[in-house]
C-alpha cells in the first residue's frame, strides 16, 4: 500500500516538475487594511511597482 502512494507520487511530481519550471513569473500577494490614501497603501503600490521592475518581471 505504501509503495503505491510513493509511486503516486513520484508520478505526480515527474507532472507537476516541468510545469513548475516553466513558469517565468511568480506571483507575490499580500494585503492590509488601510485605507488607498495612507502612505502605508501608497508604499506598498510602489514597492510592488520595484519588485517587478528590478527583477525584470519574475516576481509581480
């Protein structure tokens, strides 16, 4: 039984692996609770506008 799951999931990393690395853009989320005009907001935006722009789009 326990050789079957490991089989399993070899076979579904051998799928997953290769999609994986053919990804060219990662996606970072993060969130608050302020209101758009606090500069915590405003900071953030443009954090987020340098993060993807230093790293020419791998992470947005």
């Amino acid at each position: 039984m326990l050789r079957k799951y490991a089989i399993l999931l070899g076979a579904i990393a051998a799928i997953a692996m290769p999609m994986a690395s053919a990804s060219a853009q990662t996606v970072l989320k993060w969130a608050h609770v302020y209101e758009t005009s606090e500069p915590f907001h405003t900071e953030t935006v443009w954090a987020a506008e340098e993060i993807k722009k230093r790293t020419q789009g791998r992470y947005t």
